[in-house]
C-alpha cells in the first residue's frame, strides 16, 4: 500500500518542480514601427500613375497663346532610408493649338514625351508630408505650325530636360506635387513648362 501511494506521490513532486529547472522562453525581439519610413517596413519600389495639367512658360507659352495642355505619366519609385527617394518619370504631354502667335503669325500645336530620373527628399523622414525633388531626363517635342496662308509644318526635337519642385504626400497612395521643367525648342526659343501634378498608386 505504502509503494502504491509512494509513486504518486513522486510523480506530483517531480511535476510541480519541473517548472523551476524550464529554460524560460526567449522574448520575440522587437520590430521597429511600421509607421515611420524604414526600407525593412516599405516596399523597395512601387508604380504609380500621374495626372497633370502643363502651363506653358516664356516663348513657348507665346506661341502656344498661354493654352493650358494636359498630360498621364507613370512613376517607378525606390525607396532608401532617411526619407530618400529615387523616381523614374515617363511622360506624355499635349498642348492645344493657340491661336496666331508671332511674325509671321503661326498657329501652333505642341505635344512632347518626357523621361526623367528625379530624387526625392522627404522631410519628415516617413511617406507622408512635404517633400522637394530635382530630376534630369531628356524631352522629346513634336510641333505642327500652320500659317495664315500655306501648309502646315510638323518638326520634332530632342533636348535636355531638367525639373525642380515640391510636393505632398497625403498617403502611400496619393501625392500631388508642382513641378517646373527647363527645356529648349533651339538657341533662341525655350521650352519651358510649369507642371501641377497628381500621383496615384497601383
């Protein structure tokens, strides 16, 4: 009788100590915030696609009759840390025709492909808020001009493009952001074009 019971009891023993001599679990190191901007947290690139209106500047915006043109585009966004950021811009850009500009007075329509390589700063360090941004690439213009009495003429160019702007960024999903592009037609006539755009990821 006194064996029988000794063994249940040797068993409760062994069961209430075993906990004492248990390596405790290692606590799960700790991951940093998602919300601020950390490559570990954030997609290494995402595509986004661009909404714009172009006011066209100086002698562009002459032969154009100050018309507003309007322009889609895609982004390819990198991320780094420290609320750096590298963007490739494809875009494509038309004007309306103005109306007779110059002497001989021309009637001009306009249209252009934009590929540019910006950097992003962002101040805040995170992907939303303010933002500045400068970009090199090059602009390829296309021109039909008609005159008062005569044939239309279509021309087409290929010339440096850089951009400089600021923007917001409300969310990872939507940015908006003004842009102004330095570009030339030749020696004398620039191509300048003041941008307000809108981004929209997918």
């Amino acid at each position: 009788m006194l064996r029988v019971l000794r063994n249940p009891v040797l068993i409760l023993c062994a069961a209430g100590l075993a906990p004492l001599f248990a390596e405790e679990p290692k606590p799960a190191p700790e991951t940093p915030a998602c919300h601020t901007w950390h490559w570990r947290h954030r997609d290494r690139s995402e595509f986004a696609w661009q909404v714009q209106a172009n006011m066209p500047a100086k002698e562009l915006g002459t032969a154009l009759d100050h018309t507003t043109g309007l322009g889609l585009g895609v982004q390819w966004n990198r991320y780094f840390k420290d609320g750096l950021s590298r963007r490739t811009r494809l875009e494509w850009n038309v004007f309306p025709e103005g109306g007779p500009a110059g002497t001989p007075a021309l009637k001009t329509k306009a249209s252009n492909y934009v590929l540019s390589f910006d950097h992003l700063y962002h101040f805040s360090g995170q992907f939303k808020g303010p933002y500045v941004l400068a970009g090199l690439g090059g602009v390829r213009w296309f021109f039909d001009r008609t005159p008062a009495s005569g044939p239309r003429v279509s021309s087409h160019t290929t010339k440096l493009a850089v951009t400089a702007g600021a923007g917001y960024r409300f969310n990872r999903a939507l940015s908006a952001e003004v842009r102004y592009l330095v570009s030339s037609v030749d020696r004398t006539y620039d191509g300048n074009v003041l941008q307000a755009s809108a981004g929209i990821r997918f």
